[in-house]
C-alpha cells in the first residue's frame, strides 16, 4: 500500500468525513487526534497531512494547537477552516475574530487559477462555510488563491513548501467541488497512489489476524447484523476451524434469522457454530417487565451469562473478536475531552473481555460502515445480508413497548415479516436507511367480517439517514402504505389497526425503546 494520508483531528464535527472522502479517492487515511506526540505522528509515514477543522478560537489561550514542526514533514499539508487559521498563526500571520462571520452557504471566487490545488475547479463556486475568526494576515510566502466577499483569504497556498489552506469544508457535500479539490491536493499536489481497496485490505488483514492469534481459538458473537456477520466470514476466511462462532437466539429475532444465520455460517462457510437456544430463559426474566430501560438491561445482562456459559466449555479459547468500527475508535479518543463511549455495547458482550480473561480482536476497527458493508461482498456475504438495515442487540424487545410475551414477539415477528417484503419488492427497502413495526400496548376497537375486534395497534416506521445521528421519516407512497396496512390487518392475528410514524429524529429516536 503507498504512502497514507494523516488527519489531525481538531475537533470538528466533519473530522470522519474527510477520512472517507480520502478514502473514496483509493487513499487510506486514518485519524489522529491533535495532541498525539511527535515521535507518533512522524513514525505514522504519511504521504500528506491535513488539518480539520474545529469549534474552538485560535486565538483563545485553551485553543488546541500543535508545534510548527508539522510543517517540517516534508510532506503537503492542507489545513481546512481552523486548520488554515492554525496554520496561519503558527507560522506568522495574524488571526483575529471577524465582524462578519461565516455560517453555511457561501460563494467563493478564485484569484490564482494556476495554482495546483484549484486546477479543474469553477472560477465560481458553491461552498460551505463555518467560521467566526478570520485571517488578517498571511504568513511570509503565501498568496490568496479564492475570496468571499466577506473573507479575503478563503483559500490560501504556499506552493514552493506545498502547504495550503481553505476556509470552508470541502469534504461536506454542500461544497460540490470539494472532492475535486481533495483530489488536486492528494494526487496534484501530494503524488499519491489509488491502491487501497477491500481485496488489499482483506489479504493484510487476514495476516494480520494470524500473526496476532497463532493457533488460539477464537471466539465471535454472532448475531446475525452486517457487522458480526462481517467479522465470521473474514475470521472464517484467515484461520478456519480455530473460529467457534456462538449465536444466541433470545427468542427476539426476525422471522427466520436463526435459519439464514445457520445456512450461512453452519452451512455455506462451515463454520464451527454454536445456537444457543435461550428463548425461555430471556421471556421467564422478562415476564411481567415494561420499563425499558429495564428490559435493556435484563437481556444485556442475561446476554452476557449465557455467553460466558458457553464460551467456558471452549478449550483453549483466548481471543473474542468484535465488530467495533472506526467510528466508534475516533469517539473513544475524543481529542477535545469530549464524551467517551463503551465500544459495542448494543451488542452485549460489554465487559467479556475482562471476565473471561479473553484478548480481543478487532479486524474492522479501520473501516467506516460502508466499507464493511464493501468488505462483506468481497468476502462473498449476499447482498441481503451486507445491505441488511441496523437491528438492535435487544432485537424485537425495543419495538414492543409494555409488557413482553411470546404472543406478542410472534404478531410483531410476522408484522415486520409483511413490512421488509413489501419494501423489498417496490424497490423501496434499499432507500430507506431503517424501517420498522411497533407493537403498541394500545387496543382499539374494529370491525372484521360484520364482528366487533377489539386488538392491538401496530405502528409501521421508515426513515433515511446517513449515520443515524439524525433522521427523516420516509415519505413512502400511499399506495404501498395501503398494501401494507391492509396486509397485516388480514395476515396477522390480534392486530386490526395500522399507523405510520412521520416523526423525524430529533425530537424522536428511530427506535421506540
């Protein structure tokens, strides 16, 4: 693989966006956060380096910062939004806040249209910015190479040092030529090469994974998402029968998934897998439960005991694998302070690590969700199952609000059955990022064959997002809303009035519970 790019993480919301635009032009880029030491950033070997952005002032005494060092890499750097201020302040110019700041759309002009970093870009263009400070004065040979007509230095190059700066975000989709400019500046500027891709990924990782484990047995959680599934078949594929895969059936799965995850990896991968069918001891521990958080926390924890019983019989088992991505390992690092999170723990094997004495193995704690998604078929997964829509660790538990009961899993099994068939043949499953039924613990009074009902509420819910931090209800056609509502109605028993959630997250989550 060549030379990778090198992120300094400021603290900007937009800081992953970069690494995955990177990414999308055949670049691995990985993400660093700003307060990493020297001896660290300069073994990491980059191939350029770039600067994100952030929310603090450069000028404030508590402002995150880095030595002028980073500029004595050899290597181009671009600074974006506080990464050109930073830039510009480290090495002599002067920043100061602005009496007219910058907030989303904006235009910006080009001045230096032979510039590397502007080659092929509009003298016009679109762009998006977030910024209150401003640059007043260029440090010693740099020149303007775009304006606002609010800010002067909205893209800045010191060509004989290779060192550039933009006041906006090119790596949002709001700046429609940022990719190109991303592009001048790693192929233009910095001569990288487009040789990342999941069939190099896969071989590294693969002898990486036996490099780390040798001849141990590992054991993976299987449960049937894109995710676990992804990490059976690359395991499965790097070290063959020293992998036991155990899959715990709650008794709150979809329709079939016991069976597609059997034939899979049972069958199709031959995997050594364990099905622990735990159904009446998760519905005994959860008679008579309505409290949600409640019901989170008996199905982690009795997760978590079934788990540990099994994995106790594996003789020489000493690695789990675990499905963490590079989201949840930018988060957990968080440069500015901010909030950490307990990797996976949706998943419920939080704290097996340290009781089971285990070492962990995280094979995708690299990749963003959509290249596992890209690594799943290179590792031959179906499509249905790599494009599969997220589901929750506590599966049907979360979208059956009230008390839990075998009867109510199975009208809300076969319900959701209806829903993901109905969308899968309009071609509308695919555009929406997850859709969903809700039992509710609400009857209501109908009429069914001359003769008065009185059953349970069902809510349908669709919504697109792009990394579920935010989401839109789904404006599914009414067409298909009728087929659907008028199929469960007459196909599932104990259900005779259907809704459809059009709440957008916020103020609502995508889950119920």
């Amino acid at each position: 693989m060549g030379r990778p790019v090198l992120i300094l993480d400021f603290g900007s919301q937009y800081t992953q966006l970069i690494a995955r635009r990177v990414r999308e032009l055949g670049i691995y880029a990985e993400i660093y956060p700003f307060n990493r030491s020297r001896a660290e950033i300069e073994a990491f070997g980059a191939g350029a380096i770039i600067l994100s952005g952030g929310p603090n002032s450069v000028t404030s005494e508590e402002a995150p910062t880095i030595g002028a060092w980073i500029f004595e890499q050899g290597v181009p750097v671009l600074g974006i939004c506080y990464g050109l201020q930073l830039t510009c302040q480290l090495l002599g110019g002067r920043v100061a806040a602005s009496d007219d700041r910058e907030y989303g759309p904006a235009e910006i002009r080009l001045t230096e249209e032979g510039s590397p970093l502007t080659r092929g870009l509009s003298a016009v263009q679109g762009v998006w910015m977030s910024h209150g400070d401003r640059v007043e004065a260029l440090p010693e040979g740099f020149s303007i190479l775009a304006q606002t007509d609010s800010t002067p230095f909205a893209m800045i190059g010191c060509e004989a040092r290779q060192l550039y700066g933009v006041q906006f975000h090119p790596e949002v989709h709001h700046t429609p030529e940022g990719l190109k400019l991303l592009q001048n500046f790693c192929f233009g500027i910095a001569g990288l090469r487009s040789d990342w891709s999941m069939a190099d990924f896969l071989e590294r990782k693969a002898q990486e994974i036996q490099a780390q484990v040798g001849s141990d047995r590992v054991i993976c959680g299987l449960s049937g998402g894109v995710d676990s599934s992804v990490v059976a078949a690359l395991l499965q594929q790097a070290i063959g029968d020293q992998l036991t895969c155990i899959f715990v059936d709650h008794g709150m799965l979809r329709q079939g998934e016991r069976q597609q995850v059997k034939a899979l990896f049972g069958s199709h991968f031959e995997s050594d897998l364990r099905v622990i069918d735990a159904e009446a001891e998760f519905l005994d521990a959860l008679a008579g439960v309505s409290d949600p958080e409640q019901k989170r926390k008996i199905i982690g924890r009795l997760f978590v005991e079934v788990f540990e019983r099994e994995a106790k019989g594996l003789e020489g088992a000493k690695w789990l694998a675990q499905g963490t991505l590079y989201p949840d390992v930018i988060e957990s690092v968080s440069p500015l302070g901010g909030p950490s999170v307990t990797i996976k723990s949706h998943n419920n094997v939080g704290g097996l690590p340290e009781r089971m004495g285990l070492g962990l193995v995280e094979p995708l704690r690299e990749l963003f969700k959509d290249e596992v998604r890209a690594l799943g078929r290179e590792l031959g997964l179906p499509d249905h199952l790599v494009q599969r829509h997220p589901f929750p660790g506590p599966g049907l538990a979360v979208r059956c609000p009230g008390v839990i009961t075998r009867d109510r899993l199975e009208t809300l099994r076969a319900a959701d059955h209806i829903l993901i068939e109905e969308l899968y043949s309009s071609g509308w499953y695919h555009r929406c990022w997850q859709a969903l039924c809700v039992l509710l613990p609400v009857r209501s009074v109908g009429v069914m064959g001359d003769e008065r009902t009185y059953e349970e509420v069902l809510s349908v819910r669709a919504v697109t997002s792009t990394d579920g931090m935010t989401a839109d209800w789904v404006q599914l056609p009414h067409e298909l809303l009728g087929r659907i509502a008028s199929r469960i109605v007459n196909e599932v028993r104990g259900v005779n009035r259907v809704l459809y959630d059009i709440t957008s997250k916020p103020p609502g989550t995508i889950e119920w519970e």
